[in-house]
C-alpha cells in the first residue's frame, strides 16, 4: 500500500511540475518601492531602501499578494525603521547605515509564485523565500512547507494536525538537507556542525523557495553552516521527499 501511496505521489507530483512548467505567468505592476531616510546626527543618516513586487491588479491572487507586502512596508515605516533609527543614533555613527531590500522572482507559473528576497546591511546579508498560491490553497497565500507538500489542507483549523504534519515534515527534509550538506565537497562544514544543530538554523517550513519548475530549494543563511558569506541552497524535488515519506 506504502508503494502505491508513492506511486500516486509522484504521479501528483509530476502532474504540478508539468503544469507550472506550462503556466502562463503573473503579470507584474510597478514594483512597491521607497527610500526612506532619517537623520542619526549631522554626519550620518539611517537609509531604508526597501523593493518589493506588486502584481497586475486583473489576477485573482494580485490582492493578497501585493496586500502582503504593503503590510511588510507599512510594518518597516511605522515599527521598524524608527526602532532600528533610535539604536544607531546612539551609536554615534560617522557615516550613513544603509540597509537594502530587494526580490527575486524564482518561480512564475499557473500554481505558484515565488519569491527570494535579498537584504543587505553592510557586509551582511539575509534572505527570505516567499511562496504564494495562485490555485489549490487559498489564492494569495503565502505556502508552507506542508500544505506545498499535501500533508495539510488549505482549511484545515486542527492546531495539533498542522503541529504534528509541520513537525513531519521539517523532520524529513532536514534529514535530507543535512544528507546532501555531508556529501557537498564545495562547502566546509563547521567542525561543530552536527544535524541537531540545523534545528536552531534551519526550519523548512518556511526556509525554502521554488524553482522554475515549482521544485523547493532550501536554503541556509551565509554563515550558518560555514564560514562564508554566501547563500547556502540544496534543491529537493517535491517527488523525492514525497518518496521518503
């Protein structure tokens, strides 16, 4: 019965693949951007400058989709700018603190649209995928890992299910991220590194976005893993974890 389940899965799963490979794409508006500028004292200002997609106003997911970045820039000009402004002007700064907000679009397709957002502060970076839903789950919503996978459904409200399939399926993929990270011969793992460390820096249910082919790619933050400031990123496909679950 457990074969035929992953034969069924598979066939699912090459059946998703197939049509967002064949989708006709979101059509995007006039990027949600601004620079927003504060000054810390007479020799520096803190500089905000954040860039996020809007999309065509004619597709039924566009309101969701842009609502949530609009509540992300609304959220940085009220809360978080001025909180991060106070604690660098008592720093004293001699020169501007810029910080830079910036998207890639990683998957277009009839299902999905996913998202990599970029920021910058210095030389430090950090990264965050964003995955919505044009179809099964409800429009416009931003996916995690489970329901992307079918473990939960779009209106399931059991907190202990969402727990229990979320905890399934986090358990699984860091297993097989931590698989992959071992057999990499391009990344010097810390000598530290163990797998019970990836739970304090790697959650799958949300550290992942899709491929063109509506795949995930999970990603570790630069220096996580390794003394580097890159992006760590190992692309498992929806069939793959499927077949281990």
């Amino acid at each position: 019965m457990r074969k035929i389940r992953r034969i069924f899965s598979g066939i699912a799963a090459l059946a998703l693949m197939s049509a967002a490979a064949l989708a006709e794409p979101l059509t995007l508006g006039e990027d949600l951007a601004e620079e927003v500028r504060v000054p810390l004292n007479d020799q520096a200002d803190y500089v905000y400058r954040y860039r996020y997609p809007q999309v065509d106003a004619a597709d039924p997911s566009a309101e969701l989709i842009n609502s949530f970045y609009e509540y992300k820039a609304e959220d940085a000009v009220g809360f978080e700018i001025p909180m991060n402004a106070d604690y660098y002007q008592a720093q004293e700064p001699t020169e501007d603190v810029r910080v830079e907000i910036d998207y890639q679009v990683t998957c277009n397709g009839e299902d999905f649209f996913s998202i990599l957002i970029r920021t910058s502060q210095g030389d430090l970076c950090s990264y965050a995928g964003h995955t919505f839903s044009r179809q099964g789950i409800k429009p416009g919503s931003s996916v995690a890992l489970p329901y992307l996978l079918g473990l939960l459904e779009s209106e399931e409200s059991d907190t202990w299910l969402q727990d229990r399939q979320t905890g399934k399926a986090d358990r699984l993929v860091r297993e097989m991220v931590w698989d992959a990270l071992e057999e990499r011969e391009d990344i010097a793992l810390f000598e530290e590194l163990d797998e019970e460390y990836l739970e304090f820096a790697f959650f799958p249910e949300e550290d992942f976005y899709l491929d063109e082919t509506g795949n995930p790619v999970f990603y570790l933050q630069p220096g996580a893993v390794e003394d580097s400031d890159r992006l760590i990123t190992v692309p498992i496909t929806i069939e793959e974890i499927l077949d281990e679950m």
